[in-house]
C-alpha cells in the first residue's frame, strides 16, 4: 500500500507501484503498448514508465490528461463533458495553459481516504476508455482511490 494514513502524501514505491499496476492490467488484457505518467499534487513527474513500442507522442498525451484532472480538480471524463457543453471554455482552458491539457478520458484523480487529491495518473497507448481502466486499476493496486470524474 503506498499511503498508511489520509494525510500522507504519495511516495515514489507508491507512484511507482500505480504505474507498475496499470501496466500488468494492460497486458493482461492484451492492449496496445502504454505509457503511465502520475503527478504529485503539484503536477510534476513522480513515475513514467512507457513500453516497449509505445509513440513518440505518448508521454505528451499522458502527461495532459493527468495534468488537466489536477489543475481542473476532477478527472477526464467530466472534463469530456464540458468539453462537449463549453467548447470555448475548453478552448480558453487549452490556450492558458500553452496545450497541455488533453479532456478526455485516460486521466485520472488519486484520492487518499479522506477525499484528498495526491496525485493524478494519465495513461496513453490504447483508447481513451481502455486508458482510463488501466489507470484505475493501478490505483486501485495500492488502495487508493481513483476518480475519473465520474
């Protein structure tokens, strides 16, 4: 388990163990080669790990989706959402941020038991739904919570 109590932050074994997890669950299920990138609650790089014959462009991707769940505070599915309601909110939003946020789904808030957010996975190789399951399944590897905005 990568947190023992509410109101720790994620470790790096913990961001890790994410990454590692949600990798297995990919294979097990025979996807296309992943790359796993989980953020702290700052937004910066705590674990990335990518397969073998995953894109160039992968990181990029995976980096967005967690980074836009953590600096809009929930996660690629509801950002979908107002992507699809507010379009030029989302367009302002993609401007502000110099394109670093990516609204669909694949990103993904971790919460610890409390309901606080310690840091955010995104992950890009297969669909954006088979992403996000992945990333679930990572988080849910060490006990935490995942929300995916949904």
């Amino acid at each position: 388990m990568a947190l023992t109590t509410s109101s720790e932050t994620l470790t790096l074994d913990g961001a890790l163990q994410i990454a590692q997890a949600a990798l297995a669950h990919g294979r097990s299920l025979n996807m296309a080669p992943l790359v796993v990138a989980v953020l702290d609650p700052r937004g910066a790089v705590k674990a990335y790990l990518a397969e073998d014959g995953a894109s160039l462009l992968r990181f990029d991707i995976a980096f967005g989706k967690a980074w836009g769940a953590l600096g809009m505070g929930f996660g690629g599915r509801e950002l979908t959402r107002r992507s699809a309601k507010v379009p030029l909110f989302i367009n302002a939003l993609q401007t502000m941020s110099s394109g670093k946020v990516v609204p669909v789904p694949g990103g993904v808030l971790i919460r610890n038991d409390a309901g606080g957010v310690v840091g955010a996975v995104g992950i890009s190789g297969e669909t954006s739904d088979n992403d996000e399951l992945c990333a679930i399944a990572g988080i849910q590897a060490t006990k935490l919570i995942p929300d995916s905005g949904d």
